[in-house]
C-alpha cells in the first residue's frame, strides 16, 4: 500500500529556517505527483485486468503492490549514487521513488501486461530492463519498466515517472527471500544460502515454463472442446 504521510514527506536534513519554506512546499508537491501518479497506475492497471477477465474468462494479474520511498531512504540513495539532492533534477536522476510491483501467475502475463500497457496512448515506456531473459547474477527475474505517466495539476500536464516491476508469483516468491537474507546483517553462513538461493533460482524459472506450458495445453484444449 502507499503510505502517505504529512510531515514525514519531508527529509530531516532540510533546513528549518523561512528561507526553506519553499523548498519544503516543493518536496510535498513532488511527494504529491508520485502519489497522483500511483493512483492513476492502479485505475488503469484494474482496468486492464477486468477488461482482460471480461475478454478471457480469467484475471491477468493475481495482485498488485505499490509504494513510494521514503525520504530517509531517498536520501540514502542520493548519497550512496553520490547524486545532489537538487528537487529539480531529482525525478530524472531517481526512477524509482515511486514503484509498483504486478504479480502475475504466468511467464506468458508478464508480455500481455507489458503489451496491454505499451498500448495506452497517454503512457510512455522510457526504459526496459529484461531481468526474465537476462537475469542479474544472483539469479533475480522480473521485468522492469520505467513508465512516464501524465498527472493533471492546477496548472496543466506534467509527467511523473514511475517503475514498474511485473513478475510471476514464483519470481517473487525468490525475490522476497533473496530480499530478507540482504538486510538480515547477523545470519550466518551468508555465502552458502546465497548460492543456495542462486540454484533455487534456477529451480524456479523451471517451474515457471513447466506451469506455463502446462497452463498453454490446458487452454488450447479448452478452447478446442468450445
């Protein structure tokens, strides 16, 4: 779920003085767009799901979640990418202040998502990054897009980037786990259940086409009996 917070939306290390009253104004109108533009994801995503389930019998997208950075954890980052904390340059130095993540149950829903989306005239797909084809070393799949997405404010359009991950309910099943085992600093035996996780890794992507294929007979059969 998307947290939305009123002072919290701002970092600790801006200045408390009147002269930054108006960097502060600014930090919770950007906060404000990632949060809009979330919203208007989410409609659409529901959308393209019903219309998805209307069209063939069943749901494209088992569930969906979505979250906005924290300001201590954007401000972690732009020291760790040595980046300026500058409100105006921010957005497109930063491409995943705002995320949402679409589970699906099928390697084949991660292209019908992909496509369905790429066919909205008012969304733009900036960036692709193909972890399912590719995967990173340590064995994580997901598809990645970095979407700019219109978002209508007082004075007219603006576009608010926004990253997308779509991925199977096995690959996040892996991710969620290969995420704990990163921010656990006290396990022990670190180095044997990452290469652990990196051969499961390869279990589940198996799974995933065996499903896949499974689920491709199933259908064909079914529509071949109607």
């Amino acid at each position: 779920m998307v947290r939305v917070r009123s002072n919290a939306d701002l970092p600790a290390n801006l200045p408390n003085d009147p002269t930054s009253l108006q960097a502060i104004d600014q930090f919770r109108q950007l906060m404000l767009n990632y949060r809009s533009a979330i919203k208007v994801l989410k409609t659409k995503i529901d959308y393209l799901d019903q219309e998805y389930k209307i069209q063939n019998g069943h749901s494209l997208v088992d569930s969906l979640q979505s979250r906005i950075k924290s300001p201590e954890s954007i401000l972690e980052k732009t020291q760790r990418k040595h980046l300026d904390f500058n409100l105006n340059t921010l957005p497109q130095e930063m491409h995943d202040i705002a995320g949402i993540r679409i589970i699906v149950r099928f390697e084949d829903d991660v292209t019908t998502v992909e496509r369905r989306l790429a066919k909205q005239p008012d969304i733009r797909i900036l960036r692709r990054k193909d972890y399912i084809t590719h995967p990173k070393p340590n064995g994580y799949r997901s598809l990645h897009l970095i979407l700019a997405v219109p978002v209508y404010l007082a004075a007219g359009k603006t576009e608010v980037i926004v990253e997308i991950q779509i991925r199977t309910i096995a690959m996040n099943f892996w991710a969620s786990l290969e995420h704990e085992l990163n921010y656990k600093k006290r396990i022990s035996h670190q180095a044997e259940l990452r290469q652990e996780l990196r051969q499961k890794a390869d279990q589940v992507h198996q799974l995933d086409q065996d499903m896949n294929a499974i689920k491709n007979q199933i259908r064909a059969e079914d529509n071949t009996i109607i």
